[in-house]
C-alpha cells in the first residue's frame, strides 16, 4: 500500500472517532486522526483563534486518570516548548478538557521516515545522510539544552512534503516504559534501545546516539540490525551483539559508512560520540570522504536482490576437455552410426567414451560455419568468452570461512589466500573482504581471496594506579588506547597529582583504541577557615598555615567591613580544598555611602520602613515619654546627611 493509501485508510478510520467534529477547550477543532501510537491519538486539527491548522496530541483517557502521568507529561511538555530548532517539532500550547489531556503542535504535511522506509526500502546513501543529518542537529540542540530523546525510531522522524525534516516526541517517552510491553508496537522500539538503556535503565545523550546508528543502518540496508521471535530475543541481541556493518547486508557499501555505523553503535557507551553534535562531525566527515558515486549508488536491496538471485539462476558447467562443443542447432545433417555427427567429431576429438555420451545435434548453417571456424583455429576465443566462462564473486561478507568455501565451490571458484585481521564490527570467524570484490566478474576455476575476522583487536588495560599523570598516559597509549577524560579527587592515600584509579578498571579486557578514563589525586582535603572581616596580612598567614596559596583580586567592593580589610573570599569558608590550592581574597573599600532620608515628624511604622527600604537598621529611642508617641521626634544622623550602608539609625519618638 502506497504512502498516499495509507493515509487515506487513516483518514477514513476518523468516522469511528468520538472526538472528530469536536472543538477542544473552546478553540481546537478536531478534523481527522492522523496516527495512534502506545500513549497518546494524533489528530489533525484548526485552531479557531489563529485560524491556523495544527497536530493535536491528545493522550488516551486510560492514561489520563494516572496523575503523575500528566503531571510529567505537562511538565515534559513544557521544557520541549523552549526549545527552539528548524528540525524539532514545535509546541505550541498544552491543556486538558474533561478526560482529554493534549498538546497542540506544528503540523507537518507529510510522512514519516518508517513510511519512506515501507514505501522504497533502503535508501541510497546520499539521502541517508540527507534525513540523518538535520535528525542530528535536532537532537544535537536538545542535548546541549539538557534534554535526551530516549526513543528515536523512524516513526518519530518526520519528512514534509517541502522536503523538511524534523523530529517529534522529545521529552515525552519518560513518562512510559516501553521495555516491558510486549506488543508489536513495542517491538518496533526495543530495536532502537542501547544496551545500558536495557540492561541498567541509565539513559544520556548516548542513547539517541545508538538509536541513530541504527536508524543510519536501517537506511542503507533496509533491514534492522537485529530482529527475533519477541522483544526479549531483540534485547538480548543489543546486549550481546554488535550491530554488523551495512557492508554485510550490502556488498560494496563505502568503509565510510560502515564505521560511522560501527562507531554510533559501539555496546560500550564510552566508546560512541558523546553527544548527537559530535556525531553529526563524525557524519560530516564521512559524507566529504564519499564520491559522487558511492553516494549515487544502486538501493541496497536491489544489489543484494541481484547478487542472491544470479546466484540462484548459475548452474556449474565442466569446462571441455580439449576444445568448446558445439551446441546443438536446429537442420544439423544426420548423426552417424555412434550418435555423435560428423562435425562434432571433426571440433572435439574426445575418447571414445565421451563421445558416447555427447547429445544428438542436428546439423544447420549455423554449425557448419561454427566447425568451419573451430577448425580455422580463428573462434575459440569468441567461443570461450560466450559459453559461460565468467562468473561473479557471490555474497561472501559476514559468512563464516567454512561457508565461504561452499559458496566458491559452489560458483566454481576456487578459494585464494586466506588472510586474518581485526575487526572491530565483524564477528570472529567471518568473512571481512574478498580480492577480487563481492560482485566482480571473473574467469570460472579462478581464486577469491578470502580476509577472515579475528574479531576485534583487545588489549588488557594496564595498572597505572599509583603514577604520575604524565606516565600514566603514555602507558596507556604504549598499549594501543587512548588517555580519556580527567577527573580529579581527593584522596588522603594517593598524593596529589598521582592516579587514583581508571574506568574501566585495570585488568579489564577492551578493545584497541578504547578511551580510557582516569581519576587523579588532588591529595587530602583542607577545610578552608574563614577570613573574612581580617586585615590582608592575617589572613594571608592563616591560609598559608592551612597550605593553601593567596590571590588578591585586582577590584575592591563595599562591604560592611573596613577597608582594606577581607570583604569576600573564594573558595568560601568550611569549604574543602587540596593542599596548594589558591584562595582568592577580595578587599573591602569600605561600606557604600548613601543619603538618609528625613523621617522627622513620620508616624513610627512608616520611618522604620522609609530607612530599611533605604538600606539601614533602625533603632528606637522611646524613654518614658514616648511610651505612648507615635510620631518621630528626632533621628541619629540628620536627613540629607550620609552614613554606611547597613548601619543604625536611631530614632526618638514622642
């Protein structure tokens, strides 16, 4: 069924929908339903107000009676609101009427890329990278924003009819867990999930990072990564499988794309782009490496369809034994008395028991001029190249050696050299490459080299607890990976500046190349005493005792403190600080000068709060006669007249 019919389908279903026809909180009339989804009914709607037409998310009653449920969808809801990107779906606004909680959103006429996907299967390269990368740029900015996705899947990637692409469903797949459900529905979305979202429920910018990996293969091959009989059989491939490289699906695919799937994709977190913005750099990257060609080139599927069925359709012929024989034509003159005719005699001199068996042609023109020229010497070659000498290189990627074998056996190929290396996206055993390619025409009984996988090259993470930074580093990198983040703490058993300890820890088993993360000492805490309020030499020497440095800020402030004196100081006091750390002190100038204001003759209550508003404290002077009086008599400084901030003024009331 055609994108087209399927929405038609769609549309027509809405006559059975109790809320089409009906006008949503006074203002959103609802028109058509769009899709259904595990949690909310997508409805194509007009805005009354604005007179403008919109998506309206209207979450099922069933979901709606759960309070924290809405609670988080709103507030989910809300956040997404504020972020604003070409490529992420706008919302508009949110409520509820009745048992119908919705958000209003911007409507895209279009399809989804789970549509596309249906409609065309695997897509060239070129328009991969097309939908990938805008995804990325939307997911990119979500991220820096704080915010992670957690579902990305075809169906939440939406392509209008403009050609734009933009994402949909931020923020709102929280507030449902998806990984228990069994339904179909759900089978569609444990393929996205990473392994630490299965296996430890943890979920940051990586996960969409995974998802998109396999959203990239899905494009290119036209297939998920990993399929199965139930979800948990899906889980359990993201768990213990790594997503195979397009490459083995589609023979041919560019190095490019398979490690930027491979790279997206990796089962340790660690390893994957930390975030969409640094995969959409890595995407970047490898679209300017691919020619015009590899990103042109043929469907997936339909190079896949042609490899499997020429296989199909190629049958293994002996060649001759000396020279090609003839074929039989129709108007051959009689055989003689051995059923072998006379011009088949004269072209292929074969014992005797051979030429028992050959069929019974019949002799026409055609034969003769074939015998003519065989016996000239001049058509070999002509007949060699058109009776079946050539053959293709079948679809060897990811095959085991033993079944690459049978294959060229089978081709009638002979196997070249077997060669070994490491792969970081192939499984152990199976077949990397072949020389000449998967696909190439060459001469039947010819070799095919084989490169068969090792799996990937592994290293044992060296002990570098206990070593300078700098030494620690150029072990790990002596061993093939690479120095990671660098996190410091403290530590009352490793001296400051020394390795604490490495994620992952040492003596575990990685892959070459893996980032490998330390932890560094800042040595053992010091409380930071509080000097504030002390002339600059007293305190110098009190942070000095505590071992820690002393930096005077270039600017001074007012402070209620004298100047010259500590107004502020960073780290602040009872904080925690390594021994030679630097305690920034800031010097008072004094407090800030300002005018008093003149309450002589205002009722107590309103000259209190004149001076506070004015920043001062207020004192009362009442002695026995003004016990009773309401009315200030007399203040401490006079109004007009200056004083410190923060200091008190006395009043005398009458």
């Amino acid at each position: 069924m055609s994108v087209a019919a399927r929405r038609l389908a769609c549309v027509d279903t809405t006559l059975q929908d109790p809320l089409v026809g009906q006008v949503l909180d006074g203002r959103y009339r609802v028109e058509a339903r769009i899709a259904v989804g595990g949690m909310a009914t997508v409805y194509r709607a007009v805005d009354t107000r604005l007179d403008r037409v919109l998506a309206l998310k209207v979450m099922h009653p069933t979901l709606a009676t759960d309070a924290t449920f809405v609670e988080r969808f709103i507030r989910e809801a809300k956040s997404v609101a504020r972020l604003d990107h070409p490529n992420v779906v706008q919302v508009f606004d949110q409520g509820a009427e009745g048992a119908y909680v919705y958000l209003a959103m911007e409507y895209i006429a279009g399809c989804t890329l789970r549509d596309v996907l249906r409609e065309r299967g695997a897509l060239r390269p070129r328009a991969a990278l097309d939908i990938l990368e805008p995804v990325l740029a939307a997911l990119g900015a979500a991220h820096r924003a704080g915010f992670v996705h957690r579902d990305m899947k075809p169906e939440n990637v939406l392509i209008g009819d403009d050609g734009r692409v933009k994402v949909a469903d931020f923020g709102l797949v929280r507030a449902v867990n998806t990984v228990t459900s069994t339904t179909g529905a759900v089978l569609g979305t444990v393929s996205y999930l990473a392994p630490e979202q299965i296996e430890h429920g943890t979920a940051d910018p990586r996960v969409d990072v995974y998802a998109c990996g396999v959203v990239l293969y899905e494009m290119l091959t036209g297939t998920k990564p990993h399929d199965g009989d139930s979800p948990a059989a899906v889980l359990y491939k993201h768990l213990h499988e790594d997503v195979p490289p397009p490459s083995a699906a589609v023979p041919g695919a560019a190095l490019e794309l398979d490690e930027l799937v491979a790279a997206a994709t990796a089962r340790t977190p660690e390893v994957r782009p930390h975030d969409a913005v640094a995969l959409l750099a890595l995407t970047r990257e490898a679209r300017a490496a691919l020619s015009a060609e590899q990103l042109d080139a043929v469907p997936p599927q339909a190079l896949a369809a042609e490899h499997d069925n020429a296989e199909d359709r190629t049958s293994v012929i002996p060649r001759a034994l000396t020279m090609p024989r003839r074929l039989p034509v129709d108007g051959d003159e009689a055989d003689g008395a051995d059923g072998v005719s006379r011009t088949s005699r004269l072209a292929s001199p074969a014992p005797a028991p051979a030429r028992s068996r050959l069929p019974r042609p019949r002799r026409g023109p055609l034969a003769i001029v074939v015998a003519a020229l065989l016996v000239l010497g001049i058509g070999t070659g002509i007949w060699y190249i058109n009776s079946g000498q050539f053959t293709k290189v079948p679809p060897l990627l990811s095959k085991t050696e033993a079944q690459a074998r049978d294959r060229l056996d089978e081709a009638g190929l002979d196997v070249g050299k077997v060669r070994h290396a490491y792969s970081d996206t192939v499984e152990r055993g199976k077949v990397i490459s072949t020389d000449p390619g998967v696909g190439d025409r060459i001469r039947k009984n010819d070799s095919v080299s084989l490169t068969v996988s090792d799996g990937p090259d592994t290293v044992k993470l060296p002990d570098v607890s206990g070593y300078r930074l700098d030494r620690a580093r150029k072990l790990i990198e002596d061993e093939g990976l690479e120095p990671g983040m660098v996190t410091r703490a403290f530590s009352d058993e490793v001296a400051k500046g020394f390795v604490i300890s490495t994620k992952p820890a040492s003596g575990t088993t990685v892959r070459a190349g893996s980032a490998v993360a330390l932890v560094v000492s800042k040595g053992s805490p010091v409380d930071v005493p509080d000097v504030t309020g002390e002339d600059l030499e007293d305190a110098k020497s009190e942070l000095s005792e505590a071992g820690l440095k002393v930096k005077v800020a270039a600017e001074r402030v007012n402070s209620e403190h004298d100047s010259g004196q500590v107004a502020r100081q960073s780290p602040d006091a009872g904080g925690r600080a390594a021994e030679g750390d630097t305690v920034t002190l800031t010097l008072s100038k004094g407090p800030r000068m300002i005018e008093v204001p003149d309450v002589v003759g205002d009722s107590v209550d309103d000259a209190k709060r004149t001076l506070r508003d004015a920043g001062f404290e207020v004192e009362e002077d009442r002695g026995l006669l003004g016990l009773f009086g309401d009315t200030v008599k007399k203040q401490s400084v006079d109004g007009g007249d200056t004083a410190p901030e923060g200091s008190t003024i006395k009043i005398t009331i009458r």
